[in-house]
C-alpha cells in the first residue's frame, strides 16, 4: 500500500473516517485486483480496533468493491469482462454528460486547475511514478463533475470507481498514453466551450482506454481456468 497515507486518525466520526479512507485507497488504485484485505494489519496502520475497520469492510462489500469469499477471506475484486463493459457504458454517458456541462460552465481559474492536473500527469508518467499518475487521472475525471455542479453525478461516479479503481490502477502503466491523449482534445474543448466535442472527447478516453482493459480482464479469466491456478490451500487467518 506505498504512495498512500493511512494515518493515525482521530476518534471522532471513525468509522466513517475509516471508510472514506478505505474507499479513496481503492478509487486511486492502492489495493490491486485479488488483492486480500487482513482486518487487523489495516486496523494496526489506522491506529485502531479491528471493529470500525470491520464496519467499514462490510460496507465496502455492499458496494460491491469487495468480495466476501469467507468471513475471513476478503478480496478486492477482479471484474468479470460484463461487470467492466457495463460499468464502462454508464461511464460513457454520465461522463459524457459532465463533460460537456463542464466545457458550457468552465471558468478560467477551473479550466487552469484542469490545465494543471493534466500537466502533473504527464510528469508522474515521465518520472514512471505510476501511482501519482493514476491518482492524478482519477481526480481529472471527478473534477468534471465538480465544475459541471452535478454532485448527483459525482456521487454515482464515485461508486463505479470504487469497483474499477483498482483494475484501472493495474493496467496504467503498462497501457502508455492510452489513459491520458484524449484528455488534449477534451481540453481544447473545454477552452472553446464546446459542450458536444467534451463529450466525445471523454467518450473517446473511456472507449479507447477499455482496450487494455479487458484486456487484463481476458488474462485474468485464461489464468483462472488453468488446472494449475487452482488454489490448494487453505485461506489464512485475517481475524480472531
């Protein structure tokens, strides 16, 4: 979990603190695909009991950004190739709707913020500090929900990205500039306050992102079907 603060935290308001923290490490792609969560271990870095890290777990099981294999086998989730195709279409329009909002109310101290993530990304890549990068992506695809003042929206985005955080987090850096070249012409769409061409553009993003994608979801399935990658053994301890 390097590149993520999970800092002593304060008493008041824990568990939901807790969870807040828990779903920003999965949006930002801190824990990967088949990753398994131990309770303790987590409460020890937060500097807590186990019971609000628990709370906060089961939670993140109802939204569907963990799996619950046995009360004490947790996972973060390897979508399957239709859980990521639909997440990938309500992306598509939702943020295709924030998009061109953003570009018809853009301001020009928002469309610098914009200017100024975009350009920290491409450091963090050319640096190959992949962690920033995905982070820094992420929040470039939030902001435009926050300058088009949909926070209904945001709201909805934020729960998809708790499922595909980690799965997106898995394949940036390996994908080159797939994750960020049509974030120019998104951009230059904004600057011009073109509503319709910010939607293609961010359309175009998602769509041609989803090839490395499912990709990795296609590895993924090989590698499971294999009579070799059957587990044999018996899952650890993670509570007591």
């Amino acid at each position: 979990m390097s590149g993520f603060n999970l800092s002593l935290l304060e008493h008041d308001n824990l568990g939901s603190t807790i969870y807040q923290k828990l779903c920003e490490a999965l949006m930002r792609g801190v824990f990967k695909p088949n990753d398994r969560l131990k309770i303790r271990d987590l409460a020890e870095r937060l500097g807590t009991s186990v019971t609000p890290v628990r709370d906060a777990i089961l939670r993140l099981v109802q939204d569907q950004a963990l799996v619950l294999r046995s009360p004490r086998d947790i996972r973060v989730p390897m979508l399957t190739r239709a859980a990521y195709l639909e997440i990938r279409d309500i992306r598509v329009n939702l943020e295709g709707l924030a998009a061109a909002r953003a570009a018809e109310r853009a301001t020009p101290p928002q469309i610098e913020q914009l200017e100024a993530l975009l350009t920290h990304n491409e450091e963090a890549l050319a640096a190959g500090n992949t962690a920033l990068a995905t982070e820094l992506n992420q929040i470039f695809h939030f902001k435009l929900a926050e300058i088009a003042d949909m926070p209904v929206l945001g709201d909805i985005l934020r729960r998809l990205w708790l499922q595909m955080g980690p799965l997106i987090a898995d394949v940036y850096g390996g994908a080159g500039r797939t994750m960020i070249d049509h974030h120019y012409p998104l951009m230059d769409a904004i600057r011009r306050h073109d509503g319709p061409a910010a939607a293609r553009a961010i359309q175009d993003d998602i769509q041609l992102a989803s090839g490395p994608i499912l990709e990795r979801i296609d590895a993924e399935r090989i590698d499971a079907e294999r009579p070799e990658a059957q587990p044999q053994t018996q899952p650890e301890t993670l509570v007591s």
